[in-house]
C-alpha cells in the first residue's frame, strides 16, 4: 500500500495484522488455514484481553480487506461451490 502512495491504509494494515500476530503468537499462517473457526476465536480473544467492540469490529473488517487484496493479487485460491439441481 505504501508504494501507491497509500500510508494510511498500510499503517491501518499493519496494526491489524501485529494484533493477528499477538493472537496466533506469531506463528505463520497459510491463506487456505483462515476460515470462520479461526475468524471467531481471534473475535473471542480481541474480547478476552478487554478490546473495545469499536476496534474489535475495526480489525475483523481490515483482515477482511487484506484478505481480499491477497484474493486479488492471485496469493490465495477461493474455492468454488457449485449447486446442482
């Protein structure tokens, strides 16, 4: 992000992802290994060390935008259910 000139966004970014990272005790993580479980318990423990809901909703909505920025650049694969009648 900052080099399109983005600062804010990244520095945003970066506060959320070091928050991650004090959640999964810096442990690397795979795209494919974040799904709703992982989302849930990192919402339980922003709660559990006394976040406010303001900045709990904060950094769920921009690991969401990160992830689609991956989803975007082609660093993740999504997974397509397809119904059949």
């Amino acid at each position: 992000m900052k080099k399109i000139g983005k600062k804010c966004t990244a520095e945003t970014y970066m506060t959320t992802l070091n928050s991650f990272l004090r959640f999964r005790g810096e442990c690397d993580l795979l795209f494919r290994e974040v799904d709703s479980n992982l989302m849930v318990e990192y919402e339980t423990f922003l709660k559990g060390i006394n976040v406010c809901p303001n900045i709990s909703s904060f950094n769920m909505r921009n690991l969401r935008a990160i992830y689609n920025r991956a989803v975007e650049k082609e660093l993740t694969v999504l997974f397509y259910i397809k119904k059949f009648a």
